[in-house]
C-alpha cells in the first residue's frame, strides 16, 4: 500500500496542542471553524470524547470508528459525521490520514513552538 503523504502547503500549517501517542495535527484555522490534516499512527487510540459537530473523510489507511455505540470501519474515501455532543472514539489499523472539519474555533490550539 502506497502512504499518501500531506503536501507542503499543509505540512507548514502550525501543529496542533495534543497530548496522544501516535497523534500529528496540522491546524487551519477558520473564523468559527476549524480543519485539522491529522496523521494517526497504527498505535493511536482516540478514547471516548464528544464536542460539536464533526465531519470527516478518510485520505488514506482504515480505522475503526465508533460514534453513539455504532462501530464502523472506515476507509480510503470514506466520509463520516459526528453530531454535537454524541460520543465517539477511534482506532486504527495502518497509518491513517484524516481531515477533519469542526464547528467550534477552538476545538484545538497551535502547538507553540
């Protein structure tokens, strides 16, 4: 399997502020919104959280996500939406790369450098 890398455009966006194994961000920031380039190790584990409205899709690899007790296994292509305050958590198989779009505008912080 091919890894699809991030371009450089992306790659120099400012990382986000997350304290989780195997979890890279990177961060564009939207008034009211955000948009997060994210790169998941196969180690990650994303534990049972909820916040606003999430929507996503999958750029490469497979997870397993689970949003109101439902688990699914998402794939290359595949797109996904998590309503506000519903909780979800994730796994993943292989190295994924996910965008996701959040409504709220500080949902995740810069790193600072």
């Amino acid at each position: 399997m091919t890894q699809v890398s991030y371009p450089d455009l992306i790659e120099k966006l400012p990382d986000i502020d997350l304290d989780l194994d195997g979890v890279r961000g990177k961060l564009l920031q939207a008034e009211g919104r955000q948009v997060v380039f994210f790169d998941f190790q196969p180690t990650a584990v994303i534990p049972p959280h909820s916040h606003r409205d999430q929507w996503g899709v999958v750029i490469d690899g497979e997870m397993d996500l689970t949003i109101g007790g439902r688990t699914r296994t998402c794939r290359k292509g595949d797109t996904y939406f998590i309503p506000a305050g519903v909780e979800h958590s994730a796994s993943f198989k292989t190295r994924v790369k996910v965008i996701d779009f959040f409504d709220e505008p500080h949902r995740y912080r810069p790193k600072e450098r």
